[in-house]
C-alpha cells in the first residue's frame, strides 16, 4: 500500500475513535446535567418558599428564651433536658444553636436538608439505567407533599425534629446498598454513615426504622450466606451499625426525662393515657395510622397505589387481579375528597390535630393495606422485591402506629406522619423496578401525571407555607 494512502487509512481511523470517545463523554455529560436538573429545581423552588416563611412561632421561640436565660449553659441545659424531659440530646442540641443564628441560615439549610434527602432517596432506590427517571419523579413526589406540617411547632424545631433526622437516616441507608452490590465502604464514608445514622437515631420514630432495615438486612445477608457467621466475615460494618442502633434504643429507654414527659404531656393531653392497656394504646396507634393514610395526606398515597394498578394490569391478565388492585386507589380517592373537604371546612382546628376514631370502623381501611400488600405480592411473587416493598410499606406504618404508645398522639399533629410520607415514596422507588421505561405510552402518562400533581403541589406549598 503506498504511503500516502496508509497515512490516510490511519487518520481516519483515528478520527473515527476520536469522535465516538467525544460523543460518548458528551451524552455522559448531558446525562449527568439530566440527572442533576430536578434536584436543582427543587432547590430553587424550596429556597423561594423557605425566604418566604414567617419563622419566630411555637417551640422556636421556647427554644430561643431558653438560650437567652442568665446563665445559660448549653451542656448543663441538655443534662437537664435528659433528666427531665426528652432524649433528644442532639436534636435540641441543633435547635438552640440554630434558633440563636440568622434566620438565613436556617432558610437556606433546611432547602438543602430536603435536596439531600431526595438525593439520597434517589441514589438509594434507582436503576442506574433510568437514573433521569427517577431523580425527576421523585423531585415531584417531594412537592406532593404537605410541607406546611412542619411549620405546626414552629418551623425550626419540627424541622430538625422530622425532616434532619429522615435525610440522616436515608443517608445512614446506603451502606445496605453498597453492601448488597459487592462494593467497598471508604473509612471516610464509613465515618459519616455512623455520623449521621447516631443524629438519625436521636429521633424515635426514625430509630425505628433503622433497626427495622439493618436487622433486615442482617437476617438477608445471613440468608444469602447460609449462615449468620457470614456476617462476621463480610459484613462487619453492617454489624457494627446494628450495634449503634441498638445502644440508640437503650439510650432512649433509660432516659429518666422520657417517663417524666410522659406524665406530664398524660396530664395536659390525654388524662386516660397512663391506664390504657397495651391492646388500647396499640388500637389508637393503628386508628390514627389508617386516619392519617386516607385522610389527612395528599397525593403520594393514591400515586403508590396508582402505580401499583397500572403494573399489575400490565403484568396480569386476570380480571380479579386487576379488580382487587382497583380498591386502594377508589379509597385513596375518597380519602382525597373527605380530606380537602375537612381541609378547606373553614374549621380552625383543620389540619392542626389528629381525629379520634374507634378502631372497628377502620376495619375496611385495615382491610385495604392488607390488598396492597398482596398487591405486593402478585407483581413480586416471592422475591427480594417483595420483601422489600412489604417491609417497606410496614415499617411505614408502623413509624405512625407506634404514636399510640404517646400521650401526644392526637395533639402532636401531622407532621408525625412525615417519615410515613417518605417512606411510600420509597415503595413508589421499588415499584418502579418493575416499570417498562421503553414503553412509550405509558412512561409519557406517568411523566405527564407526576409533573402535574408535583405542579400542584408546589403552588399549593408555596401558598400554605408563607
């Protein structure tokens, strides 16, 4: 071959793997500015809300005049808070130090609390192939919710009581992740795991679920290495976070203040309180879970089980599947109706406080979350996927159920549900595994649904909450 015509022959060889490199990192880049977009957004649209809210209500000003006595020692402060009032050591321990700082400061870290947190949902639950998908859809699940629940005890405190806690614990999660993909934990990421799983455990309610996923988990692993022993060789960190968890518990329950706060919220709230039995406190825990799914939230809920719908119509060709599977988004959409119709009734007390309704006539309602999961069950079958959407949706439940063993129960408000709320959108995470991305038709209507019910979501956040 002449020369000339090798020399060609090499640059355009060249060149054509010159541009396919150049092609192949330009869609990378697209795709990551793709996958970053919706979290940008929803900082934008937060951060306009949040310089807009009205702060300086409820526990924020208690908070603040505690800070401001003569005197004031913050470790002397918290000693005390422990001996007489509440666990919480770390959490108040934020809210002084934050109730003292700008507001600004506060404004601007609560949007990125709720950036991280979706984040985190998202690297948490999402097929990498369909990563764009899932950090848009669950932008706009975030904006379904309610935010204005966590202005009920003022905006600083229920925050960092509710929504700080949940995105410590979303982040304290992904090791589980890691773990089950085979991949390292870096000592610095190990560090900030155990950081933020200790903040998360500092609340209850998300102490719960984290002992829920890591004993899980523990008894997965356990499983999937045929023995218990495997843990101890491969799943050291796992433990070691377990462990954690359960020194959490125990400083929860020997906490002196927790039983005096009991008495003294018993004598304000619910003067009965101290002599329900187990079997009552248990009844008003799943009464007002079952109350709070179907009539005190907005649209997360019927997008769980509308999702859950449309795949197993797509998955079954059986009629009784398709009419059971059709129950919980007929009540989820009654539940909708009552709601806004207590929502907006013009009654002062709407939306501040949690009804009270006898068990026995839940049971229907009772009967609806045992459809969904057996709705669970039939897209799943009996897999890791059922498991974990199942155990999802309980532990779901049971963050809201266990408020019955609470004096406070019906005086604390909606914003007890919040970790509730995330957690099915979470379920909404693991259902989407199951979703046929490549089928146009219905990936363009769950697109269109979710962004207009995430539209309305905003304008009805940035209305309620400033």
């Amino acid at each position: 071959m002449p020369y000339f015509l090798l020399k060609n022959e090499i640059q355009g060889i060249k060149g054509f793997w010159t541009m396919n490199i150049s092609n192949t990192k330009s869609h990378s880049n697209n795709e990551k500015f793709l996958f970053i977009l919706p979290f940008i957004i929803l900082f934008l649209s937060m951060l306009v809300i949040h310089m807009n809210m009205q702060l300086g209500t409820g526990d924020d000003v208690i908070f603040l005049s505690y800070s401001q006595e003569s005197g004031f020692s913050l470790n002397q402060w918290l000693q005390t808070r422990y001996a007489t009032w509440s666990s919480r050591t770390l959490i108040e321990a934020l809210i002084i130090l934050m109730v003292n700082l700008p507001s600004v400061v506060w404004r601007i870290a609560d949007t990125v609390v709720i950036v991280i947190s979706v984040a985190a949902l998202t690297k948490l639950l999402m097929r990498r192939k369909y990563r764009i998908y899932y950090s848009a859809f669950f932008c706009l699940l975030f904006l379904m919710l309610p935010y204005r629940y966590m202005s009920i005890a003022g905006w600083i405190a229920t925050t960092l009581n509710y929504m700080w806690p949940l995105t410590a614990g979303l982040i304290a999660l992904y090791p589980i992740r890691k773990i089950y993909e085979g991949r390292p934990i870096k000592p610095a990421e190990g560090i900030l795991y155990c950081a933020c799983l200790i903040f998360a455990c500092n609340s209850e309610q998300m102490a719960v679920v984290l002992l829920l996923a890591y004993a899980g988990a523990a008894v997965y692993f356990s499983y999937k290495n045929h023995s218990p022993f495997a843990l101890f060789r491969n799943c050291k960190y796992l433990l070691l976070q377990l462990i954690f968890v359960i020194c959490s518990f125990i400083y929860i329950f020997t906490c002196p203040g927790n039983s005096v706060r009991i008495q003294a919220e018993s004598d304000m709230w619910l003067p009965e309180f101290m002599d329900l039995t187990f079997w009552d406190k248990a009844s008003h825990g799943i009464s007002i879970t079952i109350d709070t799914m179907f009539f005190l939230q907005d649209f997360v809920l019927l997008a769980m089980v509308a999702i859950l719908f449309i795949l197993i119509c797509e998955k079954s060709k059986k009629r009784r599947w398709h009419a059971l599977s059709a129950l919980p988004v007929i009540a989820c959409v009654i539940g909708l109706a009552v709601f806004f119709r207590t929502e907006f009734s013009g009654s002062p007390d709407a939306g501040e406080t949690l009804p009270q309704t006898d068990i026995i006539q839940q049971l229907p309602l009772i009967a609806v979350c045992a459809v969904i999961i057996i709705e669970f069950y039939i897209l799943f079958g009996l897999t890791e996927g059922f498991a974990l959407s199942s155990g999802m949706f309980i532990a779901a439940l049971a963050t809201q159920a266990m408020l019955g063993f609470s004096p406070t129960i019906f005086a604390s408000g909606k914003r007890t549900s919040w970790i509730m709320c995330y957690l099915f959108i979470a379920c909404i995470g693991i259902l989407l595994s199951k979703w046929n991305f490549n089928s146009r038709r219905l990936t363009r209507f769950l697109c269109t649904a979710l962004s207009l019910c995430g539209l309305i979501g905003l304008g009805i956040n940035f209305l309620t909450c400033i």
